[in-house]
C-alpha cells in the first residue's frame, strides 16, 4: 500500500499563485509516474501534469505554463506550482501515483476569488 498526503490548498485571489504538495509513504518501488489531477464540481477529474520514471513531463491541454510540477524522487515528494490563477482553477486536487499500482490521495481544496 502507498499512502498520498496532499498539503498547500487553500483560498487564493485571481491573480496569485499556489504550490501544492503531496508527500508519498509507504512500500514505494516501482514508480512509473506521479500525476496531479483536479476536479471541479460536476466535471469529470482531469489530468493536470504527470512525471513518468524517466523524468519526462506531460502537460494537460489547459495548462499553458502556468503550471509546473516537479518530483524529488529521495523525498519521495511531488509538488504543484500554479502562477496567474483564475477562477476556474478552482478545484480538489488529487496526488496520484502508478507504483505501479494506482494509489491516490485524499485532495486539497483550491479555491480562486475574483
């Protein structure tokens, strides 16, 4: 089993910006990658960014760079950097990791205000 604690959400004005954490713990080998999601109210859950074992980088088709995820495989940590927030980034955001099982966590709250 692999355990995801996400951290870092919270309420932020239009504009600003937000970094996101998730720590993993547990029996980690195998990782072939680590995501975040997100999920607003009544939509389906979309992938954000995903670092695959081999350090490559998959952005969603909404990201634009205003997003920048990064993995510290000693710490076995991933975090989110959001920059230039609207509204409609308002959403749970889910840690996820192929392990290469499928594993998630608990998501955090961000909620962006005009």
């Amino acid at each position: 089993q692999v355990q995801l604690v996400e951290s870092g959400g919270g309420l932020v004005q239009a504009g600003g910006s937000l970094t996101l954490s998730c720590v993993a713990s547990g029996r980690i080998s195998r990782v072939a990658a680590m995501a975040w999601y997100r999920q607003a109210p009544g939509t389906q859950r979309e992938e954000v960014a995903r670092v695959f074992y081999n350090g490559r980088i998959r952005h969603g088709d909404f990201v634009r760079g205003r997003f920048t995820i990064d993995r510290d495989k000693d710490k076995n940590t991933l975090t989110l950097q959001i920059k230039n927030m609207t509204t409609e980034d308002t959403a749970v955001y889910y840690c996820y990791i192929a392990n290469p099982a499928s594993f998630w966590g608990q998501g955090t709250q961000v909620t962006v205000y005009a």
